[in-house]
C-alpha cells in the first residue's frame, strides 16, 4: 500500500470511531488474537497487502474502543505487520502498544516498543525519528540495567547509523552488541551484527575484511537451528560483494542461493533487497531485460510499503542498466526522478549518486555543457554534505547531552515514585516531613550537582565542536585542492583547441562497445551505418615550414590545420591531436565504404587552403593519411582492438608517406576467406585477406615500408 493507501487506511479509523454505536456489541468482539493475526497473515501471504492493513487497523481501532485486547497481543500485531514490510501501519500499531504500557508504568515493554519504533521510522528512511526513539529506548534501558535491551538498541543504532553513511561512527555500537551477544551465545543477533559490520566495510571498499565478516555470519547462522533468513541474506550480500569485485557469474550464483532461501520464508522485504541485487547482477553478464524485470517488481513493492531507501536503490540499479545498453533517454528519466526525489528528502548523498548517472549519461551522448553544469551542483553538494556532516557531529554531541538530562530525570521520577509510597505506608506526620525535608535536600543538592555537570558539559561540546570544525576545515581544504587539480587536467590541447589524448581514452570504449553491440543486435541494412572510421593524418614536411619560417609560423598552421579539419568532418565526430603534426580523427555511426570519400574529401581541403602565417604571402601544405574501420577485425578486448587498429592505420600512414605523400592508403575491411596474392600489409598484421584503398594509381603503385627495409 503506498503513502495514498496509508492515508486512507487511517482515515478508516476516524471513520470507524464515528460508527461505532451503529454496530452491534457483539459484531465488535474479538475472537482472541491468534485467530484475528492468523487471518492477516494469511492476507499477507496471498499478497493482499492493502486488505492486510485495513484488518489490522480496524483490530487496533476495535481493541482501543473496547480495551479488550492484551498489550502484548496488540505489540505482536505490530510484529507481524513490519515482518511484511508493512511499516506505516506498524508504526501506528506500536505508537498505541507504546501509550499502554505507558499508562501501565511497564519501563521494559515501553523500551521494546520504542525499539520497533525506531525499525520501522529507519526502514522508511525517517533517521531523525528513529535516532529519537533508540535514544529514548537506550535511557530506559540504562534505568533498569537491562544489558539485552541494550544491546538490542546498540545493534539498531549502529544499522541506522550505517544507512545514514556514518559508517565509522556505527562500528562502535555494532561491535558492543556482538560482544554481548556472543557471551549470550545467541548466533542469530550475533550473525546480524556480523552481517552489518560486513555491510560497513564493504562501503569502506575493504572487500577483504567484508568477506571475513560475511563468512563469519554465514558459518554463525548456519549452526543450531539454521536460520534460513539470516543464511539468505547474507549469501545475498556475498553475492554483491563480488558483483562490486567484479566476479558477475559467480556473484549471479551466490544471490540466487540465497534468493531460495529468502522465498523459503517468505521474507517479503529481503526478498525485494535481493531481487534488486539479482537484477544489478543480470545486468552485468548481459542478460539485460531480465535484469530491469526483477528491478521493476522490488521497485514496485518498495513503492507500495513506503521504503523510500529501497526504492532509491532501484531507482539506481534500473538507471545504472539503462546507461549500460546505452539507453541514455531512459537512464536520464529515472536519473532525474531520483535526483528530485532525494532532493524532498533532502538525501544529500542520493542526489550526488543520481547526478553523477546524469553526468555519465550527458558525457556519452556529447552534451558536455549539460555535463558541466551537472558537475558544477555536484560540486556544490558535496560542500553542502560536509556542513551537514559538521551539523550532524554537533547534533550527535547535543543528543549524547539530552541522553544524559533524560537518564537523570527517568530517576528522579523512580526515586519520586518509592518516596511517595513510603510516603503513604507511613501515617506519623513526623516522619513524613522528615522525608520531605530530605528530598528537598536531595534535590537542592541535585540541582547543584547538575548545573556543574551541565557547565563540564557545556566545557566538552565547545572543544569538541571546535576541534569538529578544524578537521573539517581540514578535509574541506584537501577537497578544493583536488577540485582543482581535476580542473588542471585538461580534456583539451591548448594551441589548437581540439581534445587530446586522455579524451579519446575516456571516451573510445564506450565508442567501441557500442558500435560491437550495435553489430550483434541490428539487421545487416540497419548496422551499415554503426561503423567506426579511424584516420591518422599527418602534415607533410612540417619541419621545414619549422625551419623555414619559425616555430611561431608552424603553431599558427597547427591552428589553422585543426579549423580545416573542422570544416571537413562532422561535429560529432572526434578530432584528437595525437602529438606534434598527427591528427587522429574517429567517426562515429559512419558507414566503412566512407573511408575513401573522407579521406580524399581532407587532402583536398588541404591541397586547396591557404595557410596563413602573417608572411609576406599563404603558404600551401599537403597531407598524407592512413585509415582503417575500427576495430578491423571482430576483437572483445578494447586495448586489443585500438592497439591492433592504431598500428593498421599508422602502417598505412608510413606507405602513404613512402609512397609520395599528398595521398592516402588505408584498410577498409579484412576478411576470413584467403587471397592468392596477399599484400605486405596482409603479412604484417596477419590478415587472411583485406580491401585496400588508395589514392594512387593502384595498391601495386604503394611502396610498403617492408621493402624499404629490405
């Protein structure tokens, strides 16, 4: 049910209120809770969720009206409904088992209440309330000395703290609740506690020390009674492990065992969790229409049980797949939806995930105005998200404060409570005003002791937060320093504005990819204009215009050479300056019998141009280039393919070159089937047979660089 649904549903309640006294007394009593939980789990089972959270509010609302249902069976139909992901119905399920015990005086029941609580406010990603009720739960549990209870809250606080992205801070409460829970010997909170801790290292990038936990949890939850839930969760999380070191089947593998597992008990919430990962992973081994399918439907649960952390990292995985098969439209619409959504909940660190799978998006499909822009608000965020992280230390020293002023004040009440019922069991006026001259005494010497606490205190938070702002002042100015050394690192080549090589890397890959996909997945007639053209152009006798007229003359023609080039290719095409006088030009969604037309097209451009180079009179140059399709033979791996098709081309330049220059001679495409009279060319690179172009007279007419040698 999503928020719409939830809104609804309590409205019910109002609803029901106002009938009540329409409704026969005996229509309104309850069976015992065994029978009443056992029909919403058999909703929950036939996924009818929306029905599920009708039943169960109507129950609340019935029991409250009447007071005929026991505290404890109203809690565990607040237990029934978060096992189902049902979190906003649980919330109100637990608020009304909190003000019963309340009334009750119960401490110990008030403090399980508030730990569900705080459960179901982190699984709907409201941190600041849950923090809330595990503080409150923890002061209780400090009262009455309950060293399980607090180890409950420990292992809560540290899951909230992690999902929050304070991953250091929450190491210290996870390993406090697995040392407690280890000396219980209770495996299955100790293989959460693995679990989690696993979860933070893997955030760390230590997939080591995160495999060692995970095994640790896996080995713990597998002894005993075996618990299937814990044991598919944490193949589940070995599984992403590996996905993130790489290892795609094997992490394929690892989650569908523990998907098994999962659907065993029918944990509908680490079902969604896994099915996220399954489809993150079916992605990555290429089977991408699957994948989306599994993204989709745990999007969709996420959605309907109001997990917004859920259904941000769908949201991710599904963009993220997108941007792999090259959709780039449909990785933007769920890109931006994200990025709007953790915008309204202010999730500073889902919108920089969002943003960077914009900028990825903008940068493949060219738009590198858009990318500078997306890179300009992620900049911005990431200086908003360390003066949230200071905000955040100075709350969490104010929370440790309130922790301490609410601790002594659930004594006072305790120490109030035993005085006032002495009080009643004693009649002799005197002793009474004995104990009231003494509790006056007591608080006046409270009150003093807690104002020099509150000045020490006070002391600490000041040191503290100062010592807080330096090491972010600190870690702000690393951040500006790397800032700017990215921006030093030009994508560009300062004289003749073309990009240069570190350009081409970045960018090249994906090229390739896409146009070997391309290849795989269109017809014969549709794929023609997918190829990849590659020419290497070279100025002829560039030294002596060096020479002749000066290396300010030769810059001004590298200039000028470049704006020609311009004119001859197109604007999406990439124009590279490979070094000194070599232009590297790669034309994209191009069809290979091309290669000629383009190439004669730039000699003639050139032959044709005067060069101006502030002399008496323009000079004119010429050119010499050698191309080939890229890659020119079927090859999966990419250093592979562009070392294999650079050589090809800078052959060809050195027989164009050889051959008289002011020409070109390059490969348009290599077959399978052998020739009787293979060309040097053939026998250098190990073709079986190739098409070569010229513009000489004929491919007999180019001298090959192997018969110079010889």
């Amino acid at each position: 049910m999503g928020s719409k649904g939830i809104s609804a549903g309590f409205a019910l309640i109002g609803l029901l209120v106002a009938s009540l006294s329409l409704i026969p007394s005996q229509a309104l009593a309850l069976e015992g809770a065994p029978p009443q939980t056992a029909v919403i789990e058999n909703l929950i089972a036939a996924k009818r969720y929306d029905d599920a959270d009708s039943k169960a509010l109507l129950i609340l609302e019935q029991a409250l009206q009447q007071n005929s249902l026991p505290t404890q069976n109203i809690l565990d139909l607040g237990k029934v409904m978060q096992k189902a992901s049902r979190f906003e119905v649980s919330k109100a399920i637990f608020n009304a088992a909190l003000a019963q015990y309340t009334l009750q005086g119960e401490l110990a029941n008030m403090a399980i209440s508030l730990l569900y609580l705080a459960t179901a406010e982190r699984q709907l990603s409201n941190y600041t309330s849950a923090t809330s009720y595990i503080r409150r739960a923890m002061s209780i549990a400090q009262i009455e000395r309950n060293s399980a209870l607090k180890a409950q809250l420990n292992l809560e606080l540290g899951i909230i703290q992690q999902e929050q992205g304070e991953v250091e801070a929450a190491l210290e409460p996870l390993k406090e609740a697995l040392q407690y829970f280890r000396e219980a010997n209770d495996t299955t909170q100790t293989s959460v506690c693995l679990l989690r801790i696993g979860d933070i290292y893997s955030l760390l990038n230590q997939a080591s020390m995160a495999q060692t936990y995970y095994q640790d949890a896996y080995d713990t939850a597998n002894q005993g009674l075996q618990d299937k839930r814990i044991l598919g969760i944490t193949k589940t999380r070995i599984g992403a492990l590996q996905l993130k070191s790489g290892l795609s089947n094997d992490a394929v593998n690892s989650i569908a065992s523990g998907l098994d597992l999962l659907l065993a008990v029918n944990d509908v919430g680490a079902i969604a969790e896994a099915k996220i990962v399954m489809g993150q992973a079916l992605v990555e081994v290429g089977n991408i229409a699957k994948g989306r399918g599994l993204l989709q439907e745990a999007m969709s649960f996420a959605d309907s049980s109001g997990q917004a952390k859920l259904v941000k990292e769908g949201r991710l995985a599904l963009a993220q797949a997108y941007l792999k098969e090259q959709n780039f439209e449909n990785a933007l619409i769920h890109a931006r939806t994200g990025t709007v959504t953790a915008r309204k909940s202010k999730d500073l660190r889902g919108q920089l995930s969002f943003l960077s799978l914009q900028l990825s998006a903008y940068v493949s499909m060219g738009e590198f105005k858009k990318a500078l822009d997306i890179q300009s608000v992620i900049q911005q965020l990431r200086e908003a998200l360390l003066d949230s992280q200071n905000k955040t230390a100075i709350e969490g020293l104010q929370a440790e404060i309130e922790l301490v002023r609410q601790s002594r004040t659930l004594e006072k009440l305790t120490e109030s409570k035993q005085l006032a019922l002495a009080q009643a069991e004693r009649e002799n006026l005197r002793t009474t005003l004995i104990w009231s001259i003494s509790l006056a005494g007591l608080l006046m010497m409270f009150l003093v002791w807690s104002r020099f606490k509150q000045r020490q205190q006070t002391i600490f938070l000041r040191r503290e937060v100062r010592q807080q702002t330096l090491t972010l002042q600190e870690k702000n100015d690393e951040l500006e320093r790397a800032y700017k050394t990215l921006e030093e690192v030009s994508l560009r080549d300062p004289l003749t504005g073309l990009y240069n090589r570190h350009y081409l890397e970045s960018q090249l890959p994906g090229e390739i990819r896409r146009s070997q996909f391309s290849a795989n997945q269109l017809t014969e007639s549709e794929s023609k204009k997918q190829d990849l053209l590659c020419l290497l152009i070279d100025i002829d006798h560039f030294k002596r215009i060096n020479d002749d007229y000066g290396h300010i003359a030769g810059d001004k023609v590298l200039a000028a050479f470049a704006r020609t080039l311009k004119e001859v290719f197109r604007q999406t095409d990439l124009i590279i300056r490979w070094g000194g006088e070599e232009f590297l030009v790669v034309c994209r969604h191009s069809n290979r019998e091309e290669l000629p037309i383009l190439a004669e097209r730039c000699r003639e451009m050139v032959a044709n141009t005067p060069f101006d180079i502030d002399g008496p009179s323009p000079i004119n140059i010429t050119c010499s280039i050698g191309f080939s399709i890229l890659p020119p033979e079927k090859m999966d791996s990419f250093d592979a393919a562009w070392e294999r098709t650079f050589a090809v081309i800078d052959y060809a330049l050195y027989a164009t070159k050889l051959s008289g220059r002011d020409g070109w001679v390059g490969v348009i495409e290599t077959y399978e089937e052998p020739r009787e009279n293979p060309t040097p060319l053939d026998h250098k690179f190990n073709f079986s047979s190739s098409r070569i172009a010229t513009s000489f007279n004929n491919v007999a007419s180019i001298t090959w660089p192997e018969h110079i040698e010889e």
